[in-house]
C-alpha cells in the first residue's frame, strides 16, 4: 500500500506542476463569474442557461484533464525508460496500475471540489440560497465517472502506443456513450435480427456514463437524488472500474517493457 500510495502521490505532483489545470481553472473562473451578470436581464431563466453552460464546462474540463493525464502515465515511464527502476524496487506490474489509478483519481478529485465549489459560491451569491447537498452529490457521482473513463484510459495506454491516440478514441468512446448509450435499447426494438441481439448485447455490456450525470438536477433544482440510487450507481461505477484495471494489470503483465 505504501508503494501505491507513494506512485499516486507523484501523480498529483505532476498535474499541479502543469499548466493544464491552471488553464482549465481559469477558463472555468471566467465563464462562472457570467453568472453573476445573470440578474441584469431581469429574467431567471438567463441564471438557469448560465449555470448550465459552466457545467457543461467542468464537465468538459474534468474530461480533457483526466483522459490527458492518464493516457500519459504509463507510455511515458516507458519512454523515459523510468519503468526500468521503478520494477527494480520492490513494486509490481499492479501496483503501477493502482498508484497510477489513484493518482489520477484523486488528482481530478480535488479539481472537481475546485471547481464545483466556485460554481456553488457564486451561484449562491445571486440565488441567495445554499445546495451543499446536491453539490455533494454531483461531485461524486461525477467523480464514479472519472473514475470509470480513467480506468478504461488506462487499459488503452497498454493497447496503443501513442497517448494522442488513445485519448483521442477513448473521448470519441465516452462521447459516443454519453450521447447514444441510452437510446440503444429503444433502437434494439424497432431492429429485425440479428442487429436487434447485437444491439441489446451492446446496451448491457457497455457502461451507461450517462448515469452519473446530475447536471440537469443543479440546473433546474429538482432536489435531492434518493441515496439508493447513489449507492447503486456508485457500485455499478466501482464494478466497471475494476473490470477495466483488471484488464489492464492482465495485458502489462504480459506486455514486453522494452517496445
């Protein structure tokens, strides 16, 4: 555990000492502080269409930071050649994949908590009220879902050499699921077969990422999420997480360290 938790340590150091999250940050300070113009146009709706806008932004931003971070992690200990001594220490093939992981992992954690916390200030600033809550439970189920797309990021760096490769599929993947994985069922339907068996296989096997998205929830203050459906959620992310790490410790194990 000391290895995995050293190896994600490192991790975080490395994403703040880019220039990637600062920029994210920023961009993301600049288009939430439009929120606190929101009264001027005399109309709520303008505060709802804002709000959503940087939400769509963190999103976006927690995306291109955790697929970019991740997709680097282990082609550059191999080009770098610093995969050499860090196996020659008493470390493993898995512990790499679990420090790596959860560096990412919490790396996008404490930006999220930057994030949605400027979010949750200014809003509350102008609706004069507080949604710690649902807050809460944006963060997290956001965070499942980085998780899950970090851990699909990395089993693609085993699979393809290049990073920009692989971060280019993988956010063509998650895109592709965002926006199509839920209508897949209804599509299966109206499908003569076998496309409509492909299809119903493709909806079960494949995770839904669209679970974990409660934007619509801060946006149009529906309420709380019954916690039984976070609960859930939470252990349908963890399942797809393992699988996909599980993957990955299976096929670098078996993959030559000097290719």
């Amino acid at each position: 555990m000391n290895a995995i938790i050293a190896l994600a340590n490192v991790v975080i150091k490395e994403l703040y000492r880019r220039k990637d999250f600062y920029v994210l940050l920023i961009l993301t300070v600049l288009v939430t502080l439009t929120l606190a113009f929101g009264n001027f146009f005399n109309d709520s709706r303008i505060n709802g269409y804002l709000k959503e806008i940087c939400l769509r932004l963190i999103w976006v931003s927690a995306l291109v930071m955790a697929v970019g971070m991740a997709a680097r992690q282990i082609p550059a200990e191999r080009e770098n050649r610093t995969i050499f001594p860090l196996l020659a220490k008493p470390v493993t093939r898995a512990h790499v994949i679990a420090g790596k992981f959860l560096g990412c992992w919490l790396a996008c954690g404490i930006a999220l908590l930057v994030f949605y916390f400027f979010l949750n200030v200014v809003s509350a600033s102008f609706e004069h009220e507080w949604h710690f809550v649902n807050y809460i439970e944006a963060i997290w189920m956001h965070w499942m879902f980085l998780a899950v797309v970090i851990a699909m990021v990395l089993l693609g760096s085993i699979i393809f050499a290049a990073p920009s490769t692989n971060a280019t599929l993988v956010i063509i993947l998650i895109l592709g699921i965002l926006l199509l994985g839920q209508h897949l069922g209804k599509l299966a339907i109206h499908q003569a077969e076998p496309q409509r068996s492909i299809l119903y296989a493709l909806s079960f096997l494949m995770p839904h990422l669209e679970f974990f998205d409660l934007q619509d929830y801060i946006v149009f203050k529906i309420g709380l999420v019954d916690w039984k459906y976070i609960c859930r959620a939470s252990l349908y992310g963890f399942a797809y997480t393992g699988f996909f790490l599980i993957a990955t410790w299976i096929l670098f194990r078996r993959k030559p360290l000097s290719n």
